[in-house]
C-alpha cells in the first residue's frame, strides 16, 4: 500500500502542477491503475470462476470512478487558486461541491457492491467495498496533504 501512496504523490503533484503535459498525466494514471488493479486483485483472492465475472464489472466501476476522481482533483486545484482570497459565497460552493462529490463516490461504490454481490458472491462484495474504501482514503490523504490549510 505504501507504493500506492508514493504513486498517489506523483499523480497529485502532477495534476497541482500545472505545467505537466497532457500525455506525462496519463501515463501516471496508467501505471496507477495498473498498481491498484494489481493490488484489489491480491486482496480479492478470487477463484478463477469468481474471477472472470468479477473483473468486468470491475473494469465498469473503475471507468465511472475516473470521473469521480477527475473531478475531485479539480476541485482541489480551484481550492488552491482561491485559498488565499476565500470569501462565504467561494467557501460554500467548494464544500458543497466536495460533499458532491464524496456522496457520488460512495453511492457508486455501493451500486458496484450490489452488483457483485448478485453476480459473484456477498463475500466478494464486501471485499470489494472494503479494499476500494481503503484505496479511496488513502488516495484523498495523499491528495489532502498537497493543498494549503490556512489561510
């Protein structure tokens, strides 16, 4: 895991870093998910007939989170440009927005639990929701610890 947080690091000054190139943000994030599929696939240990039902629902929710994640890293970037000048009206947007976005992950990673449970197994489910809440925080820590927290 703590390779995760090492390439979490990488991607979170990449994305606050403005001047990183499109194609040097993407390749990061591929090796990112190769890194996190490789380590939801060591925790799951799922047999070969789980396995195969598994992973394509799984590839589905790792294709909806994206956004989910997309959006989080740009709310931390317009929480950075306007951290300095935050006013009541800027404030409530952003947390509103988090909250936004906090929800959206969770509701998701609930729909993906429902599905596996009903396709692979109950165990599976809480497997899966367990090692996703537990890559999530550790993503949203690495992230958290590159904003400014005072003004």
């Amino acid at each position: 895991m703590k390779r995760i947080i090492i390439t979490l690091s990488v991607i979170v000054f990449g994305c606050a870093n403005m001047y990183a190139q499109q194609n040097e943000t993407e390749l990061i994030r591929s090796a990112f998910r190769l890194d996190k599929k490789a380590k939801v696939m060591s925790f799951m240990q799922l047999p070969d007939s789980s396995a195969e039902k598994f992973w394509p629902i799984y590839n589905k929710y790792e294709a909806e989170r994206t956004s989910i994640g997309d959006k989080r890293i740009k709310l931390l970037e317009k929480y950075s440009a306007a951290y300095k000048k935050l006013n009541a009206a800027t404030a409530e947007k952003l947390w509103k927005e988090s909250a936004a976005i906090q929800k959206a992950e969770i509701t998701l990673r609930e729909k993906y639990a429902g599905i596996i449970k009903s396709s692979v197994s109950p165990v599976a489910a809480l497997n899966f929701y367990m090692v996703e809440d537990y890559i999530a925080t550790a993503v949203k820590n690495a992230l958290y610890t590159e904003i400014p927290t005072t003004p």
